[in-house]
C-alpha cells in the first residue's frame, strides 16, 4: 500500500475512535458508559498492535513496546471497572495497580529505544539537556506529587508505594518524552501525536493524583484524556510518518538557541523556586529532596558549559588551521608561506645552512581550463599538490602562492640537491599538463622577499625558454638547469614513416599510417621512456608535428596518440584546426584507465573533422562498454590475431567475432601485419576489407620535400 494510502487509513482509524470517544461522551453517566469506555481502550490498542505487527522488523520492537504498555493499560482499566462496578470493593491497591503501573516501563522502554534509534548515543549534550530538564522536573513532581501521594496513599506501607509510584512513572516518561525533543528527532504526525498521547496519559494521571491528596473529586474529563491517550498512540503508530521515527538520523553540529538557554536557565530555577512555594503553600516536602535535585542540576550545568568550553576551544583550532590552509588543495596558503619564509631564513641565518626559495608555475594553464573546464584545473591543482607534498615530506615545504602558483622551501640543501628534488616534482605533475620553476639560494642578507623575488625572475627565464624546466637565479643571472631528460636528442633523431592502407579487394591506397623511428633505437623503448620522465606529452606532439610535415595529403593519414597526451596543449598546438582526413589512433591497452575528459577531448577532435581508430584491437585489457562508448571509426586489428590466420580457425573465429563488433557499432576494420598472401585471401575471405602489413607495402619515408 502507498504511503498516501496508508496515511488515509490512518485517519480513517483516528476518526473512528473519536466517534467511540463522542459516544463515551454521550453515555458517560451511565452503566453502558463503562463498557464503551472499555471499547475505546480496546480499539486504539488493536491499532496499536497492528501497526507494530505491520512494521519492519528492525522497527517492530520500538512500537510492539508502545502497545504492550497500552495493553497492561487496558488490562488495569478492565480489573478496576470489574472490582468498582461489578464485584463492589475497594480496588486500590489492587492487580488492577500492577497492571497500570506496568504500562509506565513499558512506555519508557519504547521511547528509550525510540530516541537511541535517532541518535545511537551519538548527543551528549542532547542527554545533558535532557537530563537538567528532568532534574528539574523531578524536583517538582516529587515535592507536590510524589511525597504528597505517598502521605495520603493510605495507613499500610504497600497502599503508600503504589501511591507514590503512579507519579514517579510519570515523572520516567516525562524525563524520555524531553529526551525525546532534546535528541532532535524527526517532527512529524506520528511524533506530535505520540506526544500528545503521552501527555494526555500524564496529565491525566497527575490530575487524579492531586484530587486524591486534596481529597477533592474525581474529574470526569480525565476519563476523556485517558480514552485519547489510547487512540492516540494507535494512530501514531499507524501513520506512515513512524517508519521515519525509527530511522537513525543524519549527524546535526550542537546548536545552543535562545529558546533551548532559556529553558535551560528554567529547568536550573525549578529546584530553589519549588522550595520557595512549598513553604509558601505549607506543603510538608523535606529539604532534603530540593537539596539534591539542585546539586545534582549544578553538576550537570557544569558538564554542559565544559563541553561547550571544549567545542569553542576545538573550533577555534580548526578555524586557526583553516586560517593557514588553502581551501582547495589542504596544503597551507600564502598567509602561513610568509610566516615560514621568515622563520626559515632566521634559522638558516642562525644555523649557518643554505635555504632554497622555489616558485613553481603550471604551463599554459589557462588554456588547459578553457578546454577541459575549471573543475579539471581543480583536480589538476589538488593532486599535483599532493603529489608535491609526498615528495617534499619531511625535506621541504609546500605552499600555493595563488592561482597556479606554488612556492617551496628546501632547507640544508645544495643548489644541486634542490635542483633535483624540484626535477623530481617537475616530472610529477598531473593529467599530462607541465610546469615551470624557478629558484634561488638564499644569500644570507638579503630580505625574504627579495630572495622569492628572484625565485620568480628564474621561473619567468625558465618560462621563456620553452616552459617545463627549472632555472636557478644566482648573481642577478638566470640559467636553465634542467630539460627534459634527453628529449633534445630524441626529437633531432625523430623521423617519420609512412605504411599504407589497403583495400584488400582492389588494391588501392586508401591512406597511410604515420610510424616513428629514431636512429638505433627502438621507438616503444623511446616512448616509454619519456612516458617515466614525463616528457611524452612533448615527444608525442615532436613526432605529430614531424609526421604532418611529412604527409603528401593523399587520402587518410594514422596518427597515434595517448589517451593523456590528448589532455595536454602540446598536442592541441600542432595539430591543425581543420582535422579531416586525420585518423586519431588510440592503443586499446591505453582505454582501460581513460576518464570522462578523454571523451570530451575526443568529441573534440571529431567536431573539428578527425576520425577515431581503435589500435592493436584484441590484445588490450579494456572494458569493451568503454570501447564502444568511444564509437571508433575503424577497429585495427593487432598483428598477433592476422598472423597465421590461415591455418588457425580460433583466430578466424576471434577475427569473424571483431567484424560483428565493427558491424553493431557501424565501424570499419583494418587487420595489421599481413605478410602472406594466405593471410590476405582469408581476411578477404572473412569480409575484411582494409589492411596493412609488409606484404601491401613497407613503411616509408615521405616523398614530400619540406
């Protein structure tokens, strides 16, 4: 049933026992007015019972609680009007009392478990607030209820206890029913109902315990309070609302209200202003009660304002920490950098150790936040910095100075020492992006700021000589101290081939795939290489750019790239705004760790007219969602599934499989490494229809002279 559904039955079920109250009402001085009194009992209990039963076992208990209460209520009401009406004697005290003064541990249990369920013990100031208001409370009950049910309960000692402990269960589930609105529970129709149920069974009950020690007589309405203390609870935990009753609630930061001070202030006066009136009022109280109960509230107001103490002491600290942090990347801000830079120079001054000032700045930033957006900045930011603040551990210390901008310390350390722990940061920056650096030695005279304003004219020289490297400022001159690692070389020994692509059908050239190759050296090694050295970014836009100088312009032209390369403005800067007739060829094994940026990277490049190209298909690791979630105009084959495809049918099978692949995602395949003409006839065979390999043509350097 819906939740709508079940709130109508609800007030169907309420309205039906405020027609059984009205009847009461209406029969109230009759002999029949009893039993529909009883009627009314037992129809808000069945309520009760079946919502409990109704309810999700890890709720159930809360509620069947609830309903055992009003069940021995019941039972108690039934005894009585049997012994009043019917047997004719006194019924106090009487099984009826044990009934009665049984549903109090059984209420008290229901709502301890309630409000243990919203907060799992997890608010102690909400337990102390609620334990000074129940102090407070306790102090009154006992002195105008308590003690003066107890002296007028009767001659025997047993007519006195059963007396005194209908008001002492009251004050119980008074003290949980505060609890209940301290802890911060959900407000809503079940609890306010719950509440007013609950309230209409004490006020009941206190009523009748003063017209009994003021020998005054018995109240007709409270027969009312008590019939709608019963349907109430039915209804309560009929609604719908109680199943969020019995939800843990979200952790809530201890708010202290004007409202919730003044009560509390209220809640401390309770215990001297009710000795006041009890003297005032000649009630026979004994100080002793009063005594405790305002000592017992003193000890609790005392733990409450030490752990205020505490919670102002604590957030004052972070306040302090946050103060000296930058928001977004956790490390400290240039407020702290400034007080570090001073404090360093003083101890290198002091101690007679070389200080190191490094200002680090992110490449081409800007460019990189126009084209993947200033959440990718952030992140780039935020792990790049992490990733500095491993490095430096223990050996420096890490600042952002602002924007893109770090700073760094590096204390008792040689220019030389600094220098290569600054490469090491340098070649640890994210996402494919690069920075600058700049830095200095501290001279021993000069002031903080003029040592990080020559670390700052380093990283402009460094800048200016091509970015991604680090110059050092030594006497008024700036030098580059470092590049990438052998890149230099590697670029002036690049050259570019070019193998074609076949119709394997017609023979025709329908294009060609651009190939690296260095001089005596294998270009995978190569690649990897600048891969660990973080310079492949570089290297792979070296050997882009080379091949587009290279290429005749007939038909389509393979250039291979990383997923992380496509992220960098290296690339965006040498490849051509106009990408048609470019096919972007991206290694299967390279798709298993590509993100979101890749795709939009790629979106990119295919708006401005390039084709997409999946290389060495069926050897990589990738999740095959991710490959057609790049929707590849062509699927290369890897040479390992085309050699000896002839004679091997498990190839064959795996190739028919690929081309079905090719055939859902409306894309084209190439099988790689034909060297037989055996092999060709069965790719042709199979329904393959573009291929590359020795056997259609070696790969060759261009004829085109630039």
């Amino acid at each position: 049933m819906s939740a709508m559904g079940s709130a109508r039955w609800a007030y169907i079920a309420l309205g039906g026992g405020l027609l059984i109250i009205a009847l009461f009402g209406v029969l109230i001085d009759t002999a029949a007015g009893s039993v529909v009194y009883l009627l009314g009992g037992l129809y808000g209990t069945l309520l009760s019972v079946v919502a409990a039963w109704r309810m999700p076992p890890a709720r159930r208990r809360i509620w069947w609680a609830f309903a055992v209460g009003q069940v021995m209520c019941l039972i108690g009401d039934s005894l009585f009007t049997l012994f009043e009406d019917v047997l004719h004697i006194e019924p106090f005290p009487s099984v009826a009392d044990v009934a009665y003064l049984a549903q109090y541990p059984a209420l008290a249990v229901g709502l301890l478990w309630l409000i243990r369920k919203q907060r799992r013990g997890r608010d102690r100031a909400a337990f102390l607030d609620a334990a000074i208001f129940t102090t407070g409370l306790t102090v009154v009950g006992t002195v105008f209820f308590v003690g003066p049910a107890a002296a007028n309960g009767g001659s025997t000692l047993l007519s006195q206890v059963v007396a005194a402990a209908y008001p002492a269960g009251d004050l119980l589930v008074l003290a949980l029913a505060v609890g209940l609105f301290t802890a911060g529970v959900v407000r809503n129709d079940a609890l306010w109902t719950l509440v007013v149920a609950i309230l209409a069974l004490l006020v009941a009950d206190l009523v009748y315990v003063a017209s009994v020690v003021n020998e005054a007589a018995y109240p007709s309405w409270i027969d009312y309070a008590y019939l709608m203390s019963y349907v109430g609870l039915g209804f309560a935990a009929l609604h719908p609302s109680a199943h969020l009753l019995s939800e843990p609630t979200l952790d809530r930061p201890p708010r202290i209200t004007v409202t919730r001070m003044v009560l509390l202030g209220l809640a401390l006066m309770l215990a001297p202003l009710t000795n006041q009136v009890a003297f005032l009022t000649g009630v026979d109280h004994g100080t002793w009660v009063v005594f405790v109960g305002g000592c017992v509230a003193a000890v609790l107001v005392v733990l409450r304002l030490g752990d205020l103490v505490k919670d102002l002491q604590r957030k004052a600290v972070q306040l302090a920490a946050l103060a000296r942090k930058d928001g977004l990347t956790g490390i400290p801000n240039r407020r702290t950098w400034d007080h570090e830079l001073s404090r360093a120079c003083a101890l290198a001054r002091e101690e007679g150790t070389p200080l190191t000032a490094a200002v680090l700045d992110m490449d081409n930033f800007k460019l990189f936040n126009d084209t993947f957006g200033h959440l990718k900045g952030d992140l780039v930011l935020k792990e790049t910095s992490a990733a500095w603040a491993s490095i430096l551990h223990g050996r420096g210390f890490l600042a952002r100075f602002g924007g893109e901008e770090f700073t760094a310390l590096i204390p008792a350390a040689s220019t030389d020492e600094a220098v290569a722990l600054l490469d090491h940061m340098r070649r640890s920056v994210t996402h494919g992006q690069t920075c600058s650096i700049g830095l200095a030695t501290w001279d021993g005279v000069e002031t903080p700021g003029t040592l990080v304003a020559r670390a700052d004219r380093a990283l402009y020289h460094a800048k200016h000589n091509g970015r991604n490297r680090i110059a050092v400022d030594a006497d008024g001159t700036s030098t580059v101290v470092t590049r990438h690692s052998d890149l230099n070389p590697m670029v002036e020994a690049l050259r570019s081939v070019y193998q074609p692509v076949v119709d394997l059908r017609t023979g025709t050239v329908i294009g060609s795939e651009a190939l690296s190759r260095f001089a005596g050296q294998n270009p995978r090694d190569v690649f990897d290489a600048a891969a660990r050295d973080g310079s492949s970014a570089a290297l792979e836009s070296a050997a882009i750019r080379k091949a587009l100088d290279g290429w005749n312009g007939v038909g389509l032209l393979g250039l291979n790239t990383s997923p992380s390369a496509l992220l960098t403005p290296q690339l965006n800067e040498v490849l051509p705004a106009d990408l048609t007739g470019i096919v972007i060829e991206i290694t299967e094994a390279d798709l298993v760790g590509y993100t979101t940026e890749v795709m939009l990277a790629i979106d990119a490049l295919r708006a401005r007219g390039a084709l997409i190209a999946i290389d060495d298909f069926g050897i990589g690791f990738s999740n095959i969602q991710r490959v057609v979630t790049l929707r590849p105009d062509f699927v290369k084959l890897d040479m390992s599934l085309v050699r000896g495809i002839d004679a091997d049918p498990t190839l064959q099978a795996v190739v028919a499989a690929a081309l079905l692949f090719a055939e859902q995602t409306s894309s084209v395949v190439v099988a790689e490494g034909i060297e037989t003409a055996q092999e060709r006839d069965c790719l042709v065979r199979l329904g393959i229809a573009y291929g590359q390999g020795f056997l259609l043509g070696a790969p060759e350097p261009s004829r085109v002279d630039h």
